[in-house]
C-alpha cells in the first residue's frame, strides 16, 4: 500500500482534503458495485469522490461522448481524463488516490461468464466467445477469449492508451477497440495472437504491480470484501462508528455462479493457465493487503486466526 493519506505512521490517518479526490477503478465482476456503494454511504460529505453522487461505479462521466461516460474504464483512461480535466467535477488540478478492488482470478472470469451469458449484449466478447456461450468449457477454452489478465490490463499503466473528448468508449468494455489496441500493441493479425502475447509478457504484470505501488493509495480484495472497507477506512481515518455498519453489504449484479455446477479441474486449469498475469497480480496485491491488515488491524486479524 502507499498509504499517502496518513500523517506519518499508521495510527495517524487523516481525511483527505477538499483538493484531493477518491478515484475508484470498477474492474467487472470483482464486487466494486457493493464495494463503492457501501464505501460512498460512509464517506464523509467533504471527500471528492470519482464516480461521484447517483453515478454508477463503473462510469466515467466526461470520458467519452456516452452521457454516462466510459464504462469499465482502465488506470490509463481515467486518469488522463481526470488529468486533462475532462471528468465531470472535477478539476484538473485534483489529487487523485486510486482505490480498486482485485479478485481471484479463477472467481472473476467465471464470474464474468454466467454475469454476461444471461444478461448480453456482449459488446467486450469476441465473435468467437460469443458463439461458445452456451457452455462455460467451450467458452473457456476459445481461443479468442479476451477476458484473460482483465485485472492486470486494466491496472497497469499505458501511456499510449488515452481517453480524449468524443472518444467512443474506453477499450476495455468494446471488443473492437480493444482488439485493433492489443493487435497494434504485439504487432498481431489476430485476436489470439495478441492474447497469447499478453499472457507471456512479464513487462504488463511487471507495470501493473509498480503501478498498484505507486498510484494506489488502497487496493481490496473482493474474498474480503467487508475487513477491506474496514482496512481502507482505518487508512483513510474514517470516523469509527462507520465501521460498525458494514455488517451486511449488499450483492449487487450478482452473476449466480454459486447457483451452477461446479467447474472441471480442466476448466480451473484452462483458466488459470490464460490468466497468467493476473494470477501473479492477484498474489501481490494479496500479500500486500495481508501486511498493511496486519498493521492496522491486529485484533481483527487475531480473532480471524482462532
């Protein structure tokens, strides 16, 4: 964590000032809707936050010509936008604290496809995943499936990959866009050529995790999702009282995966395999999420140890 918000040591975390701004990274199916939610119920009047009041936690109003803004939009994106001032309230000059929550990626990606296999349109799938749908193995297993290292692709830092005014959409949540970036990033003809290159490429995981270190001030972990609002209100110096809340958190958009059989192990495998960064990714964040709870919250940890 690079826990910026704090006075100098870990018991001293003040609130962020009026010229700073929470800026929250919706990675899909990680939980961020219950997440943000919850978080913005408790943050205290004076805190800027991006998406701000009666926006959805996976918009970015001002990034794109939608009326809602981008969708889904990646570390990049918003922070050019934010930078360039084009983000809806929020001034150019704001200091931004990136929060975002990661997911094992095994959950994330089956997440994703029962989430998408019942709701469409499936604007971010290739052809490809979309003809496969109808089975979580066949869907798995083609070769086109772009929903591999989506935590790591949307985390890590792509100075070549900005969001201006006008701009369609951000790339992560429209297939074509995506696919003539990732094409032109590996220099490939086809979607799975990019897909493949991206899962050997040490230098992205390697980006993302600097990344996670130097920009974030908080990163979650939707397996604990309530002790991470508690973790993040510790180092933001929430008030106290706010954490007796956080009892229940609303599931909001949930895939009902729980409700399916369970994967082979050829599935698991397949999906670990074509997630190769974002299972690196996932592992730092978690060690890092385990130290600084360690720290800040002790009695916790220990009770949870019992």
């Amino acid at each position: 964590f690079n826990l910026t918000w704090t006075r100098g040591d870990a018991t001293g975390a003040s609130i962020p000032s009026s010229s700073e701004v929470v800026v929250f990274i919706h990675i899909q199916k990680t939980g961020g809707s219950s997440f943000w939610k919850t978080l913005v119920r408790h943050m205290p009047h004076s805190v800027a936050r991006y998406p701000g009041n009666g926006t959805n936690s996976w918009n970015s109003p001002g990034c794109t010509d939608k009326s809602y803004g981008g969708t889904h939009c990646g570390f990049s994106q918003i922070d050019d936008c934010l930078g360039l001032g084009f983000a809806l309230g929020i001034p150019a000059s704001a200091r931004r604290r990136y929060v975002t929550l990661v997911r094992d990626p095994v959950l994330r990606t089956i997440s994703e496809y029962y989430y998408w296999e019942k709701s469409g349109p499936y604007v971010h799938w290739s052809a490809e995943m979309v003809a496969n749908n109808r089975s979580l193995e066949a869907w798995t297993l083609t070769p086109a499936n772009v929903a591999g290292n989506k935590m790591t692709r949307a985390l890590a830092s792509f100075h070549d990959d900005p969001v201006r005014r006008g701009a369609k959409q951000c790339t992560n949540f429209d297939f074509d866009l995506l696919d003539a970036w990732w094409r032109m990033h590996y220099a490939c003809n086809t979607t799975e050529c990019w897909v493949s290159a991206l899962n050997e490429d040490d230098s992205v995981l390697r980006n993302a995790m600097e990344n996670l270190v130097t920009n974030f001030a908080f990163v979650g972990l939707t397996e604990a999702i309530t002790e991470s609002l508690e973790l993040l209100y510790a180092v933001a110096g929430l008030p106290a009282q706010a954490q007796l809340s956080l009892t229940r958190i609303p599931r909001l958009h949930a895939s009902g995966q729980e409700l399916r059989e369970v994967p082979s192990a050829g599935v698991v495998e397949h999906i670990l395999m074509r997630n190769r960064l974002d299972v690196g990714l996932y592992e730092f964040a978690k060690r890092r999420f385990e130290a600084t709870r360690n720290i800040l919250l002790p009695v916790a940890d220990s009770e949870s140890s019992r």
